[in-house]
C-alpha cells in the first residue's frame, strides 16, 4: 500500500461533507483503507480520515497510543470504522490538546464529549456498535469531524 498525500488547510476537499459507502467490499475501497492505515502511520498520526487524502468519503481511522502529550493513552490496534455514526454522547465534557495531519505545527486545547457511543461497519462489512471515552473518544470526534468539513481549529474557543 502507497502513502498519500495528506491534504492541507486550504484544500477544500477538507471542507465537503463526505459520501457515504455503499459497497465496503470494492477493491477500490479496501485499498483506499489499506493506504489510510500506511498514511497515518508514516504521519504519526493516532487517526486519520479519507478527506485528508482527497477522498470525500466516509472512512476513518481510530489508533490511540502513548504519546508526549498523552502518556498515559491506551495502546489500540487500529480501529477502521465506515459510515459511522454518533449514537449518543455523554453530558460530560473534557477539553485538552489536539493536533491535525493537515495543520502541522499548530495544537489547541478543544472541548470535547467525554464518552460517546458510535455504530460504524468495519472494513469486512459487520456493524459494530461500541463506546468510547477519553482519548479514544476525543480521537473519534476529531476525525469525525473531518467527515463534515470540520477542523479542530473551528472548535478552539
Ligand atoms: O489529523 C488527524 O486527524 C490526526 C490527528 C488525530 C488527533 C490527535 C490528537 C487529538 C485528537 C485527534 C493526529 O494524530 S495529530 C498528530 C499526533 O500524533 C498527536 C497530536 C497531538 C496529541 C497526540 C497526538
Ligand atoms: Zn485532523
């Protein structure tokens, strides 16, 4: 699988509303996944999603390990999550550091839901419905975001 380039504020693919997926099983769509994994982690990157690669679709990835500025976040095997969806979210809210693939060298404190519940189908076509929280959480939210044009820059107060 190939790295790609990440899109950078200013592209204004950055700024669609993703398509959804309709057939997971395309050869086309299972490269695209394998080239997001190969991307983000060429970027060091804990998530990634397909528009930051010029693809307005509904694809992202969720891969949270211990880091500088989360030293404590959990280790996770690379969650790939198509056409998901934000079931519920908790009241509760924490706001701390993020940083963006396609924003180098800018960080900003964003608040964010605590715990969330999504539903998403994975790259063999199962739905899965699971909760989130924390860092994991915060992860979901930043590359779902990227999913409706948003950056994180637009939630920094
Ligand atoms: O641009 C992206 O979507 C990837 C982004 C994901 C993200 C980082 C931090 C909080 C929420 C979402 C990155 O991985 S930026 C680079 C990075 O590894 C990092 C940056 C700040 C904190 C922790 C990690
Ligand atoms: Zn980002």
């Amino acid at each position: 699988s190939n790295v790609l380039e990440i899109a950078q504020l200013g592209n204004p693919v950055l700024r669609d509303i993703a398509q959804p997926i309709y057939n997971v099983h395309d050869p086309a769509v299972q490269t695209l996944i394998d080239d997001l994994l190969t991307t983000m982690l060429e970027g060091n990157g804990v998530g990634i999603a397909a528009p930051q690669v010029g693809q307005s679709r509904r694809i992202l990835i969720v891969a949270s390990r211990p880091n500088l500025r989360y030293p404590n976040a959990p280790t996770m095997a690379p969650i790939v999550m198509v056409n998901p969806h934000l079931l519920s979210h908790s009241e509760e809210t924490t706001t701390d550091w993020e940083g963006c693939l396609s924003i180098p060298g800018m960080r900003g404190k964003v608040k964010r839901y605590r715990a969330i519940e999504v539903e998403y189908m994975t790259r063999t076509g199962e739905m899965e419905r699971r909760e989130f929280h924390d860092f994991i959480a915060r992860i979901f939210q930043h590359e779902f975001d990227h999913l409706g044009g948003k950056v994180f820059l637009d939630r920094v107060d």
